[in-house]
C-alpha cells in the first residue's frame, strides 16, 4: 500500500534504550496498513548504538518544518511526566534536563495543534500524578483536545485522565512477533551463536540487569546461584545490554565476574533484531528490563521479571497477560520462579485477547486520524491555552528565545520555548 499520509510519533528514540526504539518499529508496521507513513520525533536528531533504529527527527527541527502531518502519536514508553532528563547523557546539553520529557506529551500536543492534526496516545505509561497548576494548565487542555488518549496500565490512565475515558491498552512491543516473526530472526541469531562460539543447539538463559539492581553484597551470592542454576538446566548465560545509555554494560561486567560457569556477554549489540533474536531464541529470559520480558513474552519464550524498582509498570503488562507470578521483588525469588518455568512444559505465552486488544489499539488510532476535524475546536482551545498562559508568565522578554530541542547552541522559536517553559 502506497503511504500518502504521515504520522509523527513522539519518544525517546534519540536514546540506546531497547525496548523505546521498538515503538516507532511497531508503529511504522500497523500504520502503514492504513495508509499512513511514520516519523519518529524525539528531543534531539541524536543516534544510537543501534544499527537498525529509525532515525529521529529533533523536535525542534520539527516545529520549524513546513511539512504536513496527518496524525500526532504520543508514546509509548514512560514519559508522562516532567522530571529532570539529564540522567541521560543524551539530554544535558542547553536545557534538554528540564524539556526533553515535557516535550514528548506536552510537546507534542503544541505541534498537533500547530498542524492542526489529530491526537492518539500510543499507551504510554506515567509513574507519578502531575502537580495540579500542570495538570489544569498543560495536561487536562492536551487530553481534551486528544481524539484517542490510552495508557498501558490502570494506574498511569488515571493518572492522565482523571476523570477522562483513558483506554488501558497493553505495551504495543507485545505485537513485535508479528513485525519480526521467529522464523525471520533465525538467520541473525544463528550468526551471533556463531560468533560467540557457541553451537547451534546451545540452551541460552538471558540475563539482564543495570547499575543498583543488585546490591555489591549480593552479587557473589547471585552469581553462584545463576551458576547452579545453569548447570542444573544445562544453559549458558548470554549477558544482554538492553539499555547501553543506561549503563548496562557496567552492571553486567560486575554479573559476569560473579558467575562462575562460561558465560556471553552481548552488553553492545550490534542491532535491535540481533538482541530480540537472543532473548527469543532463548529458554528463558531473567533481569530487570520491562521490554526484555515483553520480548520473550511475545515468541512464547518465559520470562521472569525482578522489578527492583518499578513494580507497578512490570505488573501492568503481566496482568494484560495473565501472568503475575512472573514479576517478583528479589533476585532470589526471581531464581527460584526461573527454575520453576524452565521445568514446566512451554506454550503460549501471550494470550489472543491481547493481540486482539493491540488490533483494536491500531484501529482506534487509525480511526483518530481518519477524522481530523473532530477534535478541531479542542485543539484551537489547547493552544490557545498555551498562548494565553505562555504570555501571562513570559511576556515580550520570550521573544529573546533560548537555546532548547535538539539544537542547544542555536536560538529556537517562540512558539517552542513558550510551550516547554510551562511545564518548568
């Protein structure tokens, strides 16, 4: 099918992380399957680690491009909120610490209402109610300008709608089987056995984890019960990096001396799909990464999650699928549920009422952009909003602008540095 529309979709694809660059990847597939082409947005053009992530468009680039959208979608991933962003390296440049979040739910409803173009959330996820004044000022006009708004857990949708129809959508990378099927990813996880010198019925464990999710104290006793645990199943450790810009690579290095039996360390993959092959070519996955297990989840391969910290995002996709015992506090219950599953017979994992949710997900954002003046009042409304609170705490001194977006040397527009600044 020929895509004549396009779509902006808004995240953190600017960012070694996994499981977010899996989002645009999902989205380009079901989309496309209504005529709509995608474009991937996030606070800067900045690449990744990854060979085969979609390119970004900086947000600040964005709003200075004359192109037409057809669509805004907002997510996924857990960026509904308004903290600080330089934890990443990505996001300490100018004043990305304080704009890059905001950017990609607030930020991108500006662009929406610019364009005057529909409003779908992709199901992302937020971790803490906003503070009230940003709530009535920037959340509660973007939802009611918003055509489709969901989440993919109950908590976060409260915590966007309150009081709203927020839809409970599972995580949309739940549905990357069928961009990848298992058969597809047989040639690229048979070329990483290879290079790592394992051979071609070698039973791989994933593991997973990142710096403060296993106390220094603890590791030695982790890593010998890995070690048994290996033995006894006859596994070998593959060690993934899931997150190189959140510095698996250091924790892993630490599990790895602390596992007693050969191991693999893959902190550095060289693709999205070389790492999605692993965990599905894997008997189980192990760690503390929510896509890491979605992964596995999605080519019925079992995995356990150590939700330290996090619980409720983790539990929210395993009760989607029925599979709350999956999502434990400790490494040594996760150790001990791991022996458990590699013991029971396999099968699906992901149930048909989930595919069939992530169906109707995909047809109601479609349907979103398929009536761009449903929302149109809304959207004026939002943005004048915007314009009206922007000017009352700003005034004529704005027009000075600031360095913002992917740009931080550069001074950006008005209409950019208004709309983020009222999120500060």
């Amino acid at each position: 099918m020929t895509c004549a529309r396009t779509a902006a979709i808004f995240g953190t694809f600017d960012v070694s992380n996994y499981g977010d660059l899996l989002f645009p990847i999902v989205a380009a597939d079901r989309l496309s399957d209504f005529g709509f082409e995608t474009l991937p947005v996030s606070p800067t053009d900045g690449s990744t680690v990854f060979a085969d992530a979609l390119p970004a468009t900086a947000y600040s680039d964005l709003l200075q491009d004359d192109r037409r959208l057809d669509g805004v979608l907002i997510g996924g991933g857990e960026i509904v909120h308004v903290w600080r962003g330089d934890f990443l390296e990505e996001y300490r440049a100018g004043s990305l610490p304080e704009t890059a979040y905001p950017s990609l739910w607030f930020g991108a409803g500006v662009v929406a209402a610019l364009a005057d173009a529909p409003i779908a959330w992709n199901a992302p996820g937020a971790p803490t109610p906003l503070e009230r004044n940003l709530r009535r000022f920037a959340l509660e006009p973007l939802v009611a300008a918003s055509d489709y708004v969901s989440a993919r857990d109950k908590t976060s949708a409260i915590f966007i709608g309150r009081g709203t129809e927020v839809a409970v959508s599972p995580d949309t990378v739940a549905g990357i089987a069928r961009v990848w099927p298992k058969s597809s990813l047989e040639r690229e996880c048979a070329a990483f056995r290879e290079r790592a010198g394992l051979s071609y019925d070698a039973r791989l464990i994933a593991l997973h984890t990142r710096p403060g999710r296993i106390p220094d104290e603890d590791l030695g006793r982790i890593g010998a019960q890995i070690s048994a645990l290996a033995t006894a199943h006859g596994l070998t450790p593959v060690l993934v990096g899931i997150g190189p810009s959140l510095d698996d690579g250091r924790a892993l290095a630490a599990l790895d001396r602390a596992i007693t039996v050969p191991t693999v360390m893959l902190d550095r993959p060289r693709s999205l799909v070389e790492l999605a092959s692993v965990i599905a070519g894997a008997a189980l996955y192990l760690g503390t990464s929510m896509h890491g297990y979605v992964t596995a989840a999605a080519y019925d391969s079992p995995g356990v999650i150590v939700a330290r910290p996090g619980f409720r995002k983790y539990a929210g996709f395993a009760e989607h699928i029925g599979r709350r015992e999956d999502i434990v506090r400790s490494w040594d219950d996760g150790l001990e549920r791991a022996d458990a599953l590699l013991r029971a017979p396999r099968g699906s994992l992901i149930p048909d009422s989930v595919h069939a949710a992530l169906d109707a997900h995909w047809e109601r954002v479609a349907r979103a952009f398929d009536a761009p003046r449903a929302k149109a009042a809304e959207r004026a409304a939002f943005l004048r909003s915007v314009v009206a609170h922007s000017v009352r705490d700003l005034g004529l001194l704005s027009l000075a602008g600031a360095p913002l977006g992917g740009r931080p040397s550069e001074a950006e527009p008005l209409a950019e540095l208004n709309a983020l600044r009222i999120s500060q």
